[in-house]
C-alpha cells in the first residue's frame, strides 16, 4: 500500500506505459491492415474471375445473321393436312432451297468445290430458319421470302473480330474467297448482329452457333426438383428425430457420427452408388434427371441434416419449457414452435446444400449425365444433361466460338445460383416476418 | 379425515432427484394445502427448482433425470402409469423465472393453451376465454387494443404477466412459478405479487424466490431447503418469526445463502 502510491506517479514507469500502450495500438493497426488486405485480395481475385468470364461470354450472347432472298417452290413442298383440311405440317428441301438462293447470289460461282465453299458461309441451322419461317405461316409457299439465316460460326467470329482479317491466308480459318462473299453481303446490308436467341432456345450441338443451354437448363431443373424433393423432407425428418426425439444410446451415436462423415465424402463416391444401386440393380434409367436427383440428393441429405439439427438446437429452450408448460405434447412442441423458428436456418442450410448440388458434375459422370443430348428433357426419366456438365463438355470443344459458349454457360449456371440464392432470402425474410 | 387433511391439494411423500450420479433431493416429504401460496426457499443449487419441476413432470425431458418416491394431486400418483403427463401439464401449468413468451402475438401467446386443449368450441368463447385470461392477469388494460402485435414487444414485467395469463388460459388448478418476479423491477414485481394474491382463491400456488420478503408477502406456507433436504417447513409468520431449525434461522436473517 505504501510504496504503490509513489510509484504511480513515477515518470519512467509513466513513459513505459505510454510506450506500451502505444505498441498495443501499432499491432492493432496492423492486424487490421493484414485484415483489410485479405479482404482486398479475396474480393480482387473474384472481381478479375467475374470480369474475365463475363467479358469473354459477351460474343456469345449475339450471333450474325444472313438475310436471303429464299424462294419456296410449291411444287416441292409437301403439306400435311388433317380432317379439317388445316396445315399440320410441311415438309421441304429446305437445304435446297438455300443452297439455291446462296448460288443466286453469285452466279460466277460454278465448281463444285467452290460451291460447297459458299454453302459453307451459312450455318447447318440455316435450313430450320426457311422451315420454321414456313411452318409459321404457310401462305408464304410459292413465294420468294426474305429470311434471316445464322451465318456459319467462324464467318461470325470475322465479324466479331475475334478472326483476324488481316493475317495470312494460311494462319487463317476462312479463306480470302469467302470472305470477299462476305463483303458483298457485307455492302448489301444483308449481314446483321442479332441476339444469340440460339444460346437459350436450342439444346446442345455440335455446331457451335446452334448448341444452346435449354437442354442442360431443364436437366438441371429436373435434376434440382427431384433432389428437393427427396433430400427436403428426408433430411428435415431426420434431423428432428435425431435432434428432438432419439435417445441418446450407442446407436444413435454412430449414426450421427457417421451422418457427419457423409458430409466429406467425394461427391463421386456418391454416384459409383448411384450407378451401382438405382442403375444397376433398380435398373432406373440411366442419364435421367430422376437418377441424377437422387444422387444429388444422397449428397445433399448430410448438408441439410447438419444444418437442420444446428438450427433446432439453437431453438431457446425457454420455448420449449413453456410450450411443455401449458401442456403441449412433444411433437406439439416440435410442430407449433420448435420447427418454425428453426426453418429460416433450415431453408438456409437446404439452399446451401441444393447450390453444391447444382454445381456438381462428378457424380453424374458416373450416371451418364454427362453425354452430348440434343433433345431437351420433358421429364425427370427422359435422358438429360446438367449445366455445370454442359459447360465442362463445351468446353472441351475444338471450335473457337465454343470459348464463348463456354464463358456463356458458366454466367448463366452463376445466374441461375444467384436466382436460386435470392429466392431462399425472400422466403426466409418471409418466414422471419411472421414474429 | 379432518378438516385440514381434505385441504391437502399435493401430497409428495419421499420425493428423490437424481441427475446421473448426483442426488439432487433427498426424500422431500412435503404437503401443499389448496388456495395457499406456498413459497420454497433456500440457498441456490438446494433443489428448490428441481422439487417445483417434479410437481408437472417436467424433469421427465432432462436427460438422466431419475425421480423416486410419490407425489399425488387430489389423492392421485401423477408418476403412475395411468396418467398422461401432457394432461397433467395442463392441470398444473407453470411459470417461469425468465418471461418467455411464444414468438406469436399477445393474442396466439394465451389462445395456445386452449386451441391444442380444444377448450373452446367457438372464435367467440376462445376471445372470451383470452380476454378473461388477460384480465386475471392484469394486463387487459394495457394490451386489449393491440393483442395481434408480437408478445416479444413488451416490457419484462408485461411479458411476465403474459406468461401468467398464458397459464391460467388452460385453466390449471395447480399453478407452479418459478423465481417469476427475478428479472423485474420493484414496481413490475409488486403488480405480480398482487396479482398472486388474487389467483390464490382459485389455485394452488407454489413459489420459489429468493426474496424473503417477497416469500413472507406473498405466501401463507414456506419450505425451507438446503443441500437437497427439506430443512422446515409451515406457516410463513412461524418461519419468519419463529423458525425452528437453526440452518432455517441463518438463511432467513441472511447470515447464509
Ligand atoms: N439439468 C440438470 N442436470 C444436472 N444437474 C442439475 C440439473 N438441474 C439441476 N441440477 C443440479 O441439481 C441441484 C439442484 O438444482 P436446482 O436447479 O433445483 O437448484 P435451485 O434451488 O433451483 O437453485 P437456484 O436457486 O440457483 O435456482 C444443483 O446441484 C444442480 O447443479
Ligand atoms: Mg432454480
């Protein structure tokens, strides 16, 4: 007591303080500067990823298009006609008369060899573009109609400049000859940049400039649904009767030891089970969404139990206590109180759970899902492919207007996350607005 | 039988507690008379909570909670086979040292009781039936033009006495609280002190606190605890004034606890 009260007012130990304090301030500063310049660097690497993707997909969302002068030759298309007498259907040699109306542009074109160049200046899906014209409004048979036809992808790469015109011929994937046609076109006006409609109508292809999404987007929808479905109420249900109602023995311990384990496991040791349990032995087609969904849903099940148990167990048990208190039984509890205040958790956990599942590609590797499919899938047993499976098989496409697709794809698989995520946070501002 | 045996509401004969290994109460023998106030005290950690809980059975949902002995209300065994302990919930309603209302609104916070009882028939009787609730418990007054906002938005000692009225919305005859007025100030303590003055002449009541005034103002009878052992027990002035055991002494004149 005594010699403490002269020792608080000593200068040197008052200096030594004032130091150390200030030692304590420069090592918060820098913690603080490490800290913000992670978050920098974080958010820089995702800001160049995000950038670099969206830049390089632009070219895709547009396509150039050749407008022609197409005649259709009654004579040469056959109608279908039902009881009524009304058009079913059409039915042409739509690449002739293409073909026909490319030559009609440039009559001193007269070799096969040349020939089969021009036709060349033209995508494969320009004979759709006559047929669907024509099909639409078959009034237009026997005249001559102006149609926009898809250029061929390297032609619009040139226009895209993605080609360059001024290389040498050799280094070159369009020849001088077809792009002196082009030029024509060109000065004709005839040429125009139009949206890629292609990138969301089509299935896949493939030629670049006609392989689209829709398939893979309706693979991965189905897929999605059946993995809801399933893993949702499976794995709500689970957790309440892990968390809420088992007893706490050996057994139950195990499981939940093991239910944490499947949390880890590769995702593609999950479809080698699907192969061998739904395909191979149920015999469930193969490629199908239906399979695809309870692969994923196997996958996703441990990410929602977790998430669902953590979200009960931070359930207050005052709650508890005072539902049990006026006489509620236990799955009254359960069912009046404990779930709704857990579900905001729940739904966030099944989101989280779902966003893995509609990224992943490896175990539908194992189930056939990843496989070139042009149809688009009608329903959850017809052969399907998935986004993220699309992309990794455009990706591995020669062609260099695939590069674009490819980026293409990606930003509408992050899109498509994005809407998911943002549907989760409406209904769980929803359920959180009821108290 | 006399007069003061038929009065008896709760008779617990050799109540014991154990949580795992630990003994927690040691043969509590206690009788609770009908339209009393009854007030357990004693030191923290002695069991006061644990013996309250054994009274609705909630001590059946804490894990390796072990109970043994008998306590009967109005002469029955709650602890034999025959009984359903969500009815018996219902009959002896409880209230808790923390206010913890339902996330729901004043109005779904009392009508809970009744709705999954199905005590009432109508919209009509369940509005009657919260309104009365509410009114017993004193807090029609302040809430009756806002029973659909959240019961979450009221003050401590409202919240309380919603919790009060959410128990006696399912019309217990046996009413157990729990250190109720621990968390409010002096002025929300003394409108649920009145208030348990009032439900006496329709219910048992039992109360744990640990405010000897509050034990001597509100209650007619006191138990003494210590340790897992029921110390005394009897008429609140005897205790107060006259205690017979000398632990009883210390922990009244606050020389212990
Ligand atoms: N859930 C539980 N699990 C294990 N032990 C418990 C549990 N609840 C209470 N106990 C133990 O039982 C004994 C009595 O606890 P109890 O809560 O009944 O005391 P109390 O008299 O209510 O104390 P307080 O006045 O502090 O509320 C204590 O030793 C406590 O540690
Ligand atoms: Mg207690």
């Amino acid at each position: 007591m005594t010699d403490r009260g002269p020792q608080k007012n000593d200068p040197i130990r008052a200096a030594r303080q004032a130091q150390r304090l200030k030692k304590r301030y420069r090592k918060e500063r820098r913690f603080r500067a490490f800290g913000m310049s992670a978050v920098l660097l974080a958010t820089g690497i995702l800001a160049f990823l995000m950038t670099s993707i969206v830049y390089t997909s632009i070219p895709a969302f547009t396509h150039h298009n050749l407008t022609l002068d197409v005649t259709i030759i009654a004579e040469e298309v056959d109608i279908l006609r039902d009881d009524q007498g009304l058009v079913t259907n059409v039915d042409a040699n739509w690449l002739g008369f293409v073909r026909t109306a490319l030559r009609d542009s440039f009559p001193e074109v007269t070799s096969r060899r040349d020939k089969r160049d021009l036709y060349k200046l033209l995508s494969i899906g320009a004979p759709d573009a006559v047929r669907d014209a024509v099909q639409a409004d078959p009034n237009l048979i026997g005249q001559t109609i102006q149609v926009r036809l898809p250029l061929s992808d390297d032609i619009d790469l040139v226009m895209k400049g993605l080609i360059d015109r001024n290389l040498p011929e050799t280094d070159r994937l369009v020849s001088d000859r077809e792009l002196a046609w082009l030029d024509k076109f060109i000065a004709e006006q005839r040429v125009s940049e139009n949206f890629a409609i292609q990138l969301f109508a089509n299935g896949d292809s493939r030629e670049p400039e006609m392989a689209g999404l829709k398939g893979a987007l309706m693979g991965s929808l189905l897929t999605m649904l059946v993995t809801l479905l399933i893993s949702f109420p499976l794995g709500v249900l689970a957790a309440v009767y892990l968390q809420e109602m088992a007893p706490k023995n050996r057994l139950t311990q195990i499981i939940e030891v093991n239910i944490n384990n499947l949390a880890a496991v590769p995702s593609i040791v999950f479809g080698l089970l699907g192969l061998a349990v739904f395909i191979s032995f149920f015999q469930l087609p193969r490629s199908a969404p239906l399979v695809g969904g309870m692969v994923l849903a196997l996958m996703t099940l441990p990410t929602i139990i977790i998430a669902t148990r953590a979200s009960l167990a931070s359930v207050p048990p005052s709650i508890r206590q005072a539902a049990m208190g006026v006489g509620a039984s236990r799955l009254q509890v359960i069912m009046h109180h404990v779930l709704p205040l857990a579900m905001p958790g729940i739904l966030t956990g099944t989101i989280i759970g779902l966003a893995q599942a509609a990224g992943e590609t490896a175990p539908l590797l194992m189930i056939g899902m990843m496989a070139f499919i042009v149809d688009t899938p009608t329903d959850v047993t017809s052969k399907a492919t998935v986004l993220p499976a699309q992309i990794y098989m455009w990706a591995n496409n020669p062609e260099r207007a695939f590069v674009a697709r490819t980026s293409a794809g990606i930003v509408v698989l992050l899109s498509f996350l994005l809407l998911v995520n943002g549907l989760a946070i409406y209904f769980r501002k929803r359920f959180e607005k009821r108290w | 039988m006399s007069s003061q045996e038929e009065n008896i509401k709760i008779r617990t004969s050799g109540v014991t507690v154990h949580y795992g290994a630990a003994q927690a109460l040691h043969g509590i023998d206690l009788d609770i008379r009908a339209n009393e106030v009854t007030a357990l005290i004693g030191p923290s950690g002695c069991g006061k909570s644990t013996f309250l809980r054994c009274i609705n059975r909630m001590n059946d949902v804490i894990e390796d909670c072990h109970f043994g002995g008998k306590i009967e209300i109005d002469g029955e065994d709650i602890y034999s086979g025959e009984i359903d302990v969500v009815e018996l919930r219902a009959r002896v309603g409880m209230v808790f040292q923390k206010p913890n209302p339902f996330p729901k609104s004043i109005y779904d916070n009392v009508a809970y009781g009744p709705r999954i009882h199905g005590l009432a028939s109508s919209k009509d009787e369940l509005d009657h039936m919260v309104e009365t609730s509410l009114r017993r418990a004193g807090l029609w007054q302040e809430v009756h033009d806002r029973l659909h906002t959240s019961g979450s938005g009221l003050s401590g000692g409202q919240q309380q006495r919603l919790c009060i009225a959410r128990t006696i919305a399912v019309d217990p005859n046996v009413v157990l609280m729990d250190e109720p007025c621990s968390a409010l100030d002096p002025i929300a303590t003394a409108i649920i002190e009145e208030l348990i003055e009032e439900l006496r002449s329709q219910y048992t009541i039992v109360i744990v606190t640990h405010s000897m005034q509050q034990a001597a103002r509100v209650s007619q009878r006191t138990a003494y605890f210590h340790l897992g052992h029921l110390v005394e027990h009897g008429d609140t002035d005897r205790i107060f004034t006259n205690p017979a055991n000398k632990q009883t002494e210390a922990y009244i004149s606050g020389k212990i606890g």
